[in-house]
RNA sequence: GGGCGAUUAGCUCAGCUGGCUAGAGCAUCUCGUUUACACCGAGAGGGUCGGGGGUUCGAAUCCCUCAUCGCCCACCA
C-alpha cells in the first residue's frame, strides 16, 4: 500500500461520500424488528448558505446517524430546505432592486417565479454544503417546504384546526413591519433598548381643569380616543368620567378608569390610542372606545390623523406633533426615557403596532398537551435547564398570527364571498395547487350561491408549515407505511434561538396531527459567537465561513474542532485553533495507520487466544484501555456529550496508543521476538476498533484508511466495537 | 422589570452529586528525534480558581452577598 507522509482531504473527500452515496448506505436499512433511529433536522431556509451553527447542528446529528448506523439501527435523516417567507422575498426583491426593479413591476405570479428560480439555486448550495460536511442523508427524499405533497399537508393542517374551531380572523393590534410590509409574529419582534424621551403633554379638561399624560410615542396623540387612569387613583378620582380636550386636532375624548394603567408610573394617566398600542387596544374594548388607525401600512400618517400630518412619515411626525405642542403650551416636560423598541427581525426597521385583520391560531387547547409530554418528560431537553425556558414560555403563550401579506409562501386555503362568507376549503386549494384555473372553474358560494368569490391573497407564517416537518415530509396527511415505521423521530440537534419558533410548533402540531411527540430528546447545542464575543453573523462581517474552513483543514478537523470547543449549552467563543487541532489529530490518525499497516506485512490473521500467551503486559494494558474506553464512550453518547467523547477518544489515540504503546511494540517488532506476533495482533485490534470509534466524528479519514486496509465492508456500515 | 448563564494558566475552555501536588488544546521555553507523524516526542515555566462572607475536618466545587460581562423573555405608557 502507499500511503503519503500526510493526509489530504481534498483527495479523499469527494471520492468517499460520492461512494457511500451510490452504495446507498444513507438510505435506512429497513428493519421492522427495530426501532429505527430518525432525526429531525431543522430545514435550513433558502435565503444563503450554512453558517457555522448550522454546521454545529448538522455534524452533530450526522454523529448520531453514524452511530445507530454501526450500531446496526435502521437510520433516517431527512435533508431539506425551508422557504422562509420573509427572508428569501426579501433577498429576491434585493436582487430585483439592483436592476431597478420592484417586485411589483413584475407582479406577484412573475415575481414568485423569479423567487423559485433563486430557491432552485440556493437549495443545491445547501445541498452541496451538507455534502461536503458528510452529512449522511437520505438524498432520495430531499424535501422543500413548498412542494406539492408538503404544500397539501400545509392545506391539510389549516382545514383540521380550522374545523376543530382554532382558527380565527379578527382585528386585532398586531406588529407590522412597513418595511418588509406584512404582519409578523411576536417571535419575530427584536427588542431592543434605546434611549428616547418621555414627553409629558397636559390635556385641558372641559371643566376648566386639565390632565397631564406621559407618553414615549406623541405622535400616536393623533389617535388618542381616551385618557385612562387607574380606579383606585385618588387624584384623578373625580375627574374620571369628565371628557377632556385633544390638544392640536381638539377632539373631545372620555376620561375613563382602567386597572391596566399603573399608578406609579409617568402622571399616573395614560393617553390610550386603540388603534396602535396592544395595551391601548384592551383598554379600548372594555370601554367601547373607538379605534382611529393614524398610522398606515406604509408607516405613513393617515388622513385621519389631519390634513397637515397627511402623508407624513411616522417620525417625522412625531416632531411636528412635538413642535405644535410645545407652541401650543401643551408640553409641560421632557425628559430622557430609556425604553425597550421592537424591531422587525428580517430588516431591523421599527415594528408599528397596526389594528389589523389577520387570522390567528388559537393557542388555548394546543399548548396543553405540549406542556404536558415535556413537563412528563416524554420529551427531554439536553441540557435539561431549557425545559424551564420552554415551559415559561408556554406558560404565557399568546394566539399566533399566522397570516403575512407576502406573495412568497403557501397562500391561504380561505376565500371570501361577496355575502361575507368566509369559505375554508381544502378541495379548492388542491384544484389550485394543482393548476386547475379560477378561469375554468366557477367556485360558488355554498351559503348564498354567489359566483363572485375571491381567495384570500395572505400566506402563511413559514413556521406554521416547518411545524409539519417531522410527519410532513414522510407523507402526512396520506397513512404511508413510512409514517408508520419512521414516526416519531428520536433525536432533534438545533439552536436555542429557535426553541419557540420551530421546536415548541412541532411539538404542538405532532401531537395535535399525529397524537405523539414528534421526537424524544432535543439537544440544544452552544451558540457560536467569535473571539469578540459577539454573534456570528455574515451580515455583520463576524462570520466564519465552514466551507472555508473545512477548505483550509478538512471537513473532519472541521467536525472535530467543533464538538472539541462545544461544551453542553454553553456559549463557545469560536477560535480556529482547535480545528488546527483536528486536522492535526487527522494527520495523526493517518500517520499512526501507516506506521501499523507497515508493521502488518507478514502478519497472518490471529485471535487472541491463540497469542494470549505472549500478550505482555503494555499489550494487555492497552487492550483494557480499548475496552475501557468504547465502554465510557458509549456513555456519552447515551448522555449527548459530545466534547467529551472527542476528548477521551483523542487522549485514548494519541497518548495511550500513539505515544506510549506504538512506542514499545515497535521495539518488539524490529527485534522480531517471540511477542512479535502478539504485538501486531494488539497494533491491528486497536487500530481497527479505534478507527471505528472516530468514524462518527472524523468520517473521512477513518473511511480512507479503512480503503488502505482492504476490508470487507466500508467503515460507514461497519459493526460498532464490542467490549467485554 | 423577570429569568438564565459566565467569571479557573497569556488565549479558548474542562473540572459530575465537595477530598490526593487544580487539568486539556493553543502559545512560550528547554532537550530530543529526520526509518509512522516537525501537522513529531520528552519535559518545563505559568493560576491567591472575579471580590467578600459563611457551612465543613476539608470548597474551584455547596450557601449568602457584591462586582463585571453576556444571553433570553417582557403590553409600565
């Protein structure tokens, strides 16, 4: 054989998974007597490509996979790709927008095509990425969140809690991002902490007195329909009931008492503006106030909010309003206010609280069975502390807006007669899906007949699809004998900060639609920030590529420096030594192969009973220590420690085997004595059974080793190492 | 405002339910080796384990408190 002085993992990398994948061994090997062994894997969104938390996520459960697989479990693992609503409209219209063009010049049938165009793109990056990490996918059933079968289980959800009374359309106060123009849900607000002011405005009061509001948004005055102050607050106590003067627009507006206000806080009144403040909402509906939207979509002054606001940006607005009020004697204070200001997530810009008619799932009966099963622990967290962040955010979960007016996503399955019927139907939406045209078919309004309907043009919140994800893509709603056997999944490796976007949704739809958990133990791995500690992040230049690195090192040191520095939950500052590190225990491994290959030439396969007699005492210390340690790491990987798996294995390799044993048995073998024999029988022992214990972690240049050693059967689909 | 976590060698971090001279990787220094590997080996230096208090025969490890940093959640305008 011959073997290089180095490893190079440019020369086997491609070879090696190109091989496993023809062979077919990421496909499960179908086993009814066992139960198989399936991850449910995140679907990274198609808007770029994998950062280096995803390549956390994803070596992780390919060392899952690769586990079971050696153990002799059946395996699963599910590639695909999710089309994140936001985000990749976003991108497209970006693109768009270099060549001066908005998405409406196009239109929303040319512009979703444009949209596929980039997602068929983005998808095989992905693809390629994950590849290139070694990813032991099932290629075969490579999924998007947006093809027709998972766009029918979409369909198929919606009509279930439809029919089962969760769903509801309302107005209610929701946050509207104007930049990206559509509704977002209160997971995807970002709040942050700015310093603004707190304006203090004195209202006159028709009997001559007056009342002074704080407030940190003036602008919304333009809107105001009530002051409220709280019941037991004696010092307004005679005023309630009075009707006060709006300032600039002189509009007449109720004095009211409501127990939302606090009394310590600000005057101890409050300006309430239902339209554009949640808190201003209730207010509003327990005291019948009306709603006057001031702000629109655009984040643009309406013509309600006056004449001389009309068309005004919202913060300019803000500064007329103060100007007319400090002219007008109106603004009693100003003073420096530090407040928390939600941002959209996607593009930063300002969230607007807008009245806004949206569908909403309700969350009251869903979220009880999903407290539950983790609360039993049917559903286990790793590191356990995230149960307590779960269930506190159940605990105080609100309805879900799950609607977004965005062209790019799996469009409602509701249309709306002209009789002001609301029509869910999964019947008609699979006609759609399926290209049948409004043109050749006449949809008729079961309640009054009329022909002049129209489909809702909102789409769905991408989560409420990427909640389908563990049944969605093994065939619900249709009972496949896939869905039987594979469902539920066992093992889920993600980030924290999708806790409540991804993993708390699946738990709930999996067992509203399938009556089981959708997994067993979800693992929460550390989040990744860089030297600075500050997030990784493309946009923000602080990112780390993988691809580069696993260019630089390899994909296995890449692996490897990354469980190495991944201590359970916690945060991990990123450092490229500890993949240096890998890529030099690569080569260790290499070296340490072909010193023992080497040293096998006249070797004739023996058992250890037959050399049992010359085993010496390094001989048999090193065996021990073999077992030893395939024992202690079958632990951890009972327990998901992944950075002390990597660094017992490496300790076991590198001290134990490389540095002391391979030391003394080289003696015996150029000596050629009479333990010679027992000597390569314990060099090829542990080798092998090393080289196995690795593979899930460094499945590159454990493989193309094995290749050196002629074996039988690929490491990938080899027998895990036995102890005693 | 609530919650969580961190603070251990120059750097990145291990140290489980308290117990031998507090460990690893990188970096530094010394020596060695060029017939598995210089992406090597042997060894060395370097830490009052954030501050203070307490429990204990004994604490990096448990309790209290303070400080600094970070993250998450949140409808006090």
């Amino acid at each position: 054989m011959e073997m290089p002085k180095a490893y190079n993992p440019k020369e086997h990398e491609d070879k090696i998974y190109q091989s496993w994948e023809d062979n077919g061994y990421f496909k499960p090997k179908i086993d009814k007597s066992k139960k198989p062994f399936v991850v449910a894997i995140p679907p990274p969104n198609v808007t770029g490509s994998l950062h280096i938390g995803h390549a956390l996520d994803n070596t992780i459960q390919d060392v899952m996979i690769r586990y079971n697989r050696m153990k002799g479990n059946p395996t699963l693992w599910i590639p695909g790709t999710d089309h994140a609503g936001i985000a990749t409209q976003n991108k497209v219209e970006q693109r768009l927008a270099k060549s001066g063009k908005t998405k409406h010049d196009l239109g929303r049938e040319k512009f979703v095509e444009e949209v596929w165009k980039w997602k068929d793109e983005y998808q095989g990056h992905i693809v390629g990425q994950l590849k290139k990490l070694g990813s032991s996918c099932d290629w075969s059933r490579l999924r998007f969140t947006m093809d027709k079968d998972y766009s029918k289980s979409v369909i198929e959800a919606f009509a279930h809690y439809y029919d089962k009374g969760y769903l509801y359309r309302g107005n209610r106060i929701i946050n509207w991002c104007p930049r990206c123009h559509t509704s977002i849900s209160d997971l995807e607000v970002e709040h942050e902490e700015e310093l603004g002011s707190l304006w203090y405005i004195k209202y006159q009061i028709e009997n001559g007195k007056d009342i002074t509001v704080a407030t940190t948004r003036p602008e919304t005055m333009l809107g105001d329909t009530a002051i409220a102050v709280n019941p037991a607050d004696k010092k307004f106590s005679d005023l309630v009931g009075k009707v006060a003067i709006l300032p600039i627009i002189n509009r007449k507006i109720p004095i009211v008492a409501d127990k939302a206000v606090e009394l310590e806080f600000g005057t101890g009144a409050v300006k309430v503006t239902p339209a554009h403040d949640p808190v201003d909402f209730e207010i509003g509906e327990r005291h019948k106030l009306e709603k006057i939207i001031i702000i629109d979509e655009d984040g643009k002054m309406t013509k309600e909010a006056g004449e001389q606001f009309f068309g005004m940006d919202r913060f300019e607005a803000r500064e007329a309003v103060v100007k007319l009020l400090d002219e007008g004697g109106w603004l009693t204070k100003v003073e420096p206010y530090s407040h928390s200001v939600g941002h959209c997530s996607r593009c930063h810009t300002v969230v607007e609280p807008l009245l806004s008619l949206q569908w909403f799932v309700s969350m009251e009966k869903i979220v009880v069975p999903a407290i539950s099963v983790v609360k039993k622990s049917e559903i286990k967290f790793h590191p356990n502390k995230w149960k307590k962040v779960y269930l506190d955010w159940m605990d105080n979960i609100r309805d879900w807006c799950i609607s977004r007016q965005l062209w790019w996503g799996h469009q409602l399955p509701v249309w709306y007669c002209e009789c002001g019927k609301i029509i869910v139907s999964k019947e008609w939406a699979l006609e759609e899906l399926e290209n049948v045209s409004r043109e050749t078919k006449t949809r008729e309004c079961p309640k009054c007949k009329s022909h002049k309907i129209e489909r809702d043009q909102d789409v769905l919140d991408t989560w409420f699809s990427s909640a389908l994800w563990p049944f969605a893509t093994l065939g619900w709603p249709e009972k496949t004998s896939d869905l039987n056997y594979f469902y539920p999944t066992m093992f889920l490796a993600t980030a924290r900060d999708i806790i409540f976007l991804w993993v708390a949704r699946m738990i709930m739809s999996g067992l509203e639609f399938m009556d089981e958990p959708p997994f067993k133990d979800v693992y929460i791995h550390a989040t990744v920030f860089n030297k600075e500690g500050k997030r990784m992040s493309k946009s923000l230049g602080t990112g780390v590529d993988p691809l580069d690195l696993m260019e630089k090192y390899g994909t296995d040191a890449m692996r490897f420096g990354l469980l190495w520095q991944t201590a359970q939950g916690q945060d991990m500052k990123f450092g490229e030594d500890a993949i240096l590190n890998g890529q030099r225990f690569a080569n260790k491994i290499w070296n340490a192969s072909r010193f023992v290959m080497m040293n096998l030439d006249d070797y004739k396969i023996v058992t250890r009973e037959t050399i049992k007699d010359n085993l010496t005492k390094e001989d048999k210390l090193i065996l021990d220590e073999l077992e030893i340690t395939i024992k202690q790491l079958e632990k951890y990987f009972s327990r998901y420690d992944f950075q002390h798996a990597v660094e017992l294995i490496y300790e076991f390799f590198w001290h134990n085997f490389c540095d002391k044993y391979i030391e003394v048995a080289k003696i015996r073998i150029r000596k050629n004595d009479k333990t010679k024999s027992a000597a390569q029988y314990t060099l090829d022992k542990t080798l092998k059974d090393s080289l196995k214990m690795l593979h899930p972690f460094m499945p590159f240049v454990t493989e193309a080793i094995w290749e050196n050693l002629n074996q039988k059967k690929p490491l990938i689909i080899s027998d895990w190492p036995k102890y005693q």
